[in-house]
C-alpha cells in the first residue's frame, strides 16, 4: 500500500503523523516491510525524529537543453514545444533558461537541424538508509534550485513490491510537488486543524487529492479542542472519514520541540497509530 500523508498548509503536524505512524507500525510487527519517504525536499526533517543511519547517496540531476548556434536555423520550432517558456528563439541567438527547464526532452525533439543537445544539472540529493527496520529515504533539493518535483520522482522510484507499506511524507500545501507525492497512491491522509484557514486548506487539498487525482481521502484534525467545527461540518458534507484525533496537548509540543517522536513520549499513542493504518486500509478498500 502507498500512503501519502499531506496537508493544505504547513504547521498542522503532518510529519509528526507520518513518522509516529511508521514507528507503531515498525513496532507492531516484525514481519511487515516499511518505506518511509519524506518528500518535502525544500525542508525535510522527519530524519531528525526517526534517525535513520545514512549509507546511500545519490545525485538527483535533469537535462538541460545545450544550442550549438552554428546549426540553429533560429525558426523557433524549439521555443513552441516548450510549455515552460525555458527556451526562446530570437532572430540571432537562441536563449536557455535553466531555472525553468523540466527537463523533459521535447525541445530536441522539435529541432529538425539537431542542433540541440543536453547536458545533465544536478538539482539534489537522495539519501538513504535505514531507521531501525523502517527503510528510510529523504531527497535534499539544492538551495536556489526552483523546482523539487524531480527530486520528488526520483525518490518514488524507490517504491518497489518488496515493501508492504510505503508512507510519503508530503510537502504542505498543494502545488506541483505535492500534486507528485500524491499521484500514484493508494490513499491520501490529511491532516489538519479546526480553524477557519485550516478548513480553507483543506478544501484546497481534496480538490487535489479526490476531485483531480481520484485518490480515496480521509482527515486527521490536529490540535482538536481549538477553532470551531468548521472541518467536521464540511468533512461531513462531503462524505470524507474524520479517521483520528489529536488534542491539543502541551506534552506532545513539548516532545517534539525536542526531537522526540509522539509514541516515545506517550505511549499510549502507539496502538491509536496503528488503529489509524488500519482505518485507512478499510476505507482505502472501499
């Protein structure tokens, strides 16, 4: 199974959901193979919870068009296959823009004097190793780097038949990178807190998830006891499973101000975690 785990915005605990989620799982069960992706590659920190043991290291690069301008014919066929305006044809010289290239290719397709090659850029890192018996891998995009989507793909090549269960920590919020850790999975939990930005977010968020990717969703409210009822009351108009709970709760702040996992501090959290997997596989059945 492929889990995502996401948010509308940062802040509402999501990681926090995501690694204590792996740890009752990974100790739950022997048997059962774990993958834990953090996929916020501008910021991931769930390494700094779940201290994983790093062995692995590799590049993350995408290739970037290369004009040789003493073959350009300078007709601007290039220019025209790029939705991402990362190429120009001009009358004299043919300009590139790195920042905006994804890489894919269609611009060196396009030119009939084959005047363009590539050339790889590395954007980031992948990093990887293990946590225990939880196989654990992050992506670390290179600072003023303007896309993580690559980074993010990369890392999903690591989903393979040999683990049971694969758990995506998400970015926040709900552009292309989090469109790319949602695409692919099984199920989407969001997580959230009942406050009216909050509820606005979440919206946001299962218009992705449900309404453009057809993923199954359910929602985990975050500092219940705060706010309003605005997320029960859309969640319950909408159909969407209100799956768990987590009060607001000085001890669980005070936790993870210092890098401890909720389940170490708490305990009593650890059979809830599970529960909440085992939710999410019934309702992802459905």
């Amino acid at each position: 199974m492929i889990l995502t785990v996401a948010s509308g915005k940062g802040g509402t605990g999501k990681t926090t959901v995501a690694v204590n989620m792996a740890l009752s799982l990974a100790s739950n069960s022997e048997e059962q193979r774990l993958l834990f992706l953090d996929c916020d590659v501008e910021e991931p920190n769930a390494h700094l919870f779940l201290k994983p043991i790093i062995t692995e290291r590799e590049a993350v690069d995408i290739l970037i068009p290369q004009v040789d301008e003493t073959r350009c014919a300078h007709h601007g066929r290039c220019t025209q296959a790029c939705q991402f305006h990362a190429i120009a044809a001009l009358p004299d010289t043919t300009l590139v823009f790195p920042e905006l290239c994804h890489g894919c290719g269609g611009c060196l397709l396009a030119c009939p004097e084959h005047a363009i090659s590539e050339q790889p850029h590395q954007i980031g890192v992948i990093e990887a190793g293990h946590a225990g018996r939880i196989r654990f891998a992050h992506g670390i995009l290179n600072i003023g780097e303007p896309m993580a989507t690559p980074v993010i793909r990369r890392l999903k090549r690591m989903i393979t038949n040999d683990h049971d269960m694969a758990i995506l920590d998400a970015p926040p919020g709900t552009a292309c990178p989090v469109v790319e850790s949602m695409r692919g999975a099984d199920f989407v939990l969001l997580v959230t807190e009942p406050t009216p930005f909050g509820l606005h977010d979440l919206r946001l968020a299962v218009e992705v998830a449900r309404d453009e990717l057809g993923i199954p969703v359910g929602v985990l409210v975050n500092h219940d006891g705060i706010g309003d009822a605005g997320v029960d009351e859309y969640c319950s108009s909408e159909g969407i499973p209100i799956l768990m709970r987590i009060p607001l709760d000085r001890r669980i702040a005070e936790a993870y101000s210092e890098g401890i996992p909720l389940v170490e501090a708490l305990p009593e959290y650890r059979h809830r975690f599970t529960d909440l997997v085992s939710r999410i596989e019934t309702e992802a059945r459905r």
